[in-house]
C-alpha cells in the first residue's frame, strides 16, 4: 500500500534468479535492463521494443516512498 511504483526490467534469455534474503531490486550481474514503470496496481505493461523470434524474461519489483524508500524483491 505504501509502494510509490513498479519498475519493469527486461533481459534476452532467461536467467536463474533467487534473491539472497536481504537482496532487493535486480543487481547488474543479472543483465536485466529496466525498461518501463507502472503504477501501483497495474495489472498489465506491453513492450513494443523487441525484436521478433527473441525470448525475453521480465522482472518487476516495487519501490517505496521515502522517508523509508527502499526496494522490493524482483
């Protein structure tokens, strides 16, 4: 509820992702780009970049206003 809003992040390929516990947000070793954000509570996004015959993974995580801020898990 008190999340600011989503970030919609992209890569080519999948990758085997499991955060650490304290591990929020997605960290650059993962090769995911961001790509977009929506509002809290959007239950869909559509990517009008890519390339045909790609697959493509997708994470979202959510960001949090300060005082507090801080990152969700992807």
């Amino acid at each position: 509820a008190n999340a600011e809003k989503m970030t919609v992040w992209r890569r080519k390929g999948g990758f085997d992702f499991e955060p650490d516990n304290c591990e929020t947000g997605l960290p650059p070793y993962t090769g995911y780009q961001q790509i977009g954000e929506t509002a809290i509570g959007t239950t869909t996004f559509l990517d009008q970049d890519i390339d045909r015959g790609v697959n493509y993974c997708y994470r979202i995580f959510a960001v949090f206003r300060e005082p507090g801020g801080g990152e969700s898990y992807a």
